[in-house]
C-alpha cells in the first residue's frame, strides 16, 4: 500500500521511497546548517559513548554528529534513504542497519539512542510506539538516554466541528494536517502543483501522543523523564510550544 504507484518506488520502503529521497536533502530547511547544528549541539553533548540514531535517514543529523568524533550507528527502514549516507562526505562512519526500530537490534550498548524530526509519529499504534521505547532501552547502557524531537499536535487550533489544520500555503504547493482526535490518529497532506499544471499529492499518516503519554511508554520501557524542552536550545515548555525535545533514562544499574 506504501509507496506511490507508477514511480518504481519500492512499497518496502515505506513513505521514505527513492522518490522522496531524491528531494530530501535539497539545501535549506530542515537541511540549512542554521538548524541541523542546534540539534547536532545538544547531541553531542549527551552523549558519553557511542549513539544510535533511530530512522536515520539519509544521514542529515548523524553524518555531523560522526564528524565531531561520535561515533553512530543507524536503523533505517528505507534502503532508498539509507543508501544515500554511503554516498555523502563522511558517511561512511555511519555504520547503517536496514529494519524497524519498533524491533531491529544492532550489536553494541549506546550511550544515547535519539528519534528525530517527528519520527516516532510514523509509528502509528501505541503498541508500535511502546515497542520504539522497549527498542530504545534494550540498546542503552544503564544510565543511557533517549531522546525524541516530536511536533506538538495542533488541536488548540481546531475549532469546534473542524478537523483541517493548514501549515503552508504558497504557490504552488498547500500543506494541511487532518486529526481524528478519538484515534489520536493524523494526516498530513501536501499538495504540489508544478508550473505545467501537473498535480501530486501526498498524504502520509501518524500518531500523535502527548509527552505525558510518552512518559508513561518510557516507564513501561524502564526509563524515568530527565529533561524535557520547547527546542534545542533547551527553552521552557509552554502552553505556545510548539514541540517538545524529550530525553528520558534507563534506571542507573
Ligand atoms: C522525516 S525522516 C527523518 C530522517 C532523519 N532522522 C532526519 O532527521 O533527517 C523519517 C525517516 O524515518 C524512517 N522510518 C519511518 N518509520 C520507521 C521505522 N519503523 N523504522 C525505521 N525507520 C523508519 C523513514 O524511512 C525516514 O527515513
């Protein structure tokens, strides 16, 4: 059911297929060095040992983080994504798993296995993001830290009788969330129309959970909150937070 039909993706790659990895790392955004430095910042800092991204991606966060003498490992679902870390400047110290974090098991004790960019969403039952906090644990040292970077959904912005909460509108494209708030499930859509007038349309589904409810995942995965911040410069969570930079961890031994 995954992957869009007619492209030659491979529905084994899940959202992630190579017709979205050819775009994900075009310059600026989430690539700009202005917002993967931040991130790369407070992940050295924590960590004390090696780490192991969960969904790392084409490398975007764990390529930097190598480069400051970390050493990272990653799990990735997508071989479309992964491949693409091979390829970059450095990428080769980032020693890549093909496979689920909500079960794929690498060698090794990590001082610090990190979830970014709203990635625990993808997983899209509670038992699914329980099994991501058990994954997590099961590969820390005692003493070791989990961290999620996870949006905070939007329903204060949903008026009563509304489920659509649009996030972009340019020209050319029209971004969108849709919540079921009963399921705690959401959608969000992306429509793109290119200058000849040809459409596309994405629509790719998460979970949504509050931290109070991911603290509890993290309990039953036997790890404590330690930190918990509005962004990655370490601010105050407030009512007008956006998201939430999550840490939690592994009782000591
Ligand atoms: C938004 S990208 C983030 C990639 C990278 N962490 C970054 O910050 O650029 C989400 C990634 O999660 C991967 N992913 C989604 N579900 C996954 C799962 N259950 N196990 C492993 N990877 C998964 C996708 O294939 C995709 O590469």
């Amino acid at each position: 059911m995954i992957g869009e039909t007619g492209t030659g993706d491979d529905p084994a790659d899940g959202w992630f297929p190579e017709s979205v990895a050819a775009g994900y790392d075009a310059p600026g955004g989430a690539n700009a060095p202005e917002v993967v430095a931040p991130v790369v910042d407070v992940l050295e800092d924590l960590a004390d040992g090696p780490v192991l991204e969960f969904a790392v991606g084409t490398g975007r966060i764990a390529i930097p983080l190598a480069a400051r003498g970390v050493p990272v490992d990653g799990i990735e679902l997508s071989r479309a994504m992964a491949e693409r870390i091979a390829s970059k400047p450095g990428g080769d110290a980032v020693e890549v798993t093909i496979g689920d974090m909500t079960k794929t098991r690498v060698a090794g004790e990590f001082s610090l296995v990190y979830l970014v960019f709203n990635t625990i969403g993808n997983v899209t039952t509670q038992d699914g993001q329980v099994d991501v906090f058990r994954n997590a644990a099961a590969h820390l040292r005692p003493g070791g830290l989990f961290l999620i970077e996870v949006g905070l959904p939007d329903l204060r912005r949903l008026p009563p009788g509304q489920d659509i909460v649009p996030f972009a509108m340019a020209p050319g494209y029209v971004g969108f969330d849709q919540y079921d708030v009963v399921t705690q499930q959401f959608t969000s859509n992306h429509v793109t129309v290119a200058p000849d007038g040809r459409g596309r349309f994405r629509r790719i589904p998460f979970r949504y959970a509050w931290p109070a409810e991911m603290d509890l995942m993290a309990r039953i995965a036997g790890m404590r909150l330690k930190y918990r911040w509005a962004d990655w410069d370490r601010s105050e969570l407030t009512a007008e937070s956006t998201k939430h930079v999550s840490v939690w961890e592994r009782a000591p031994r």
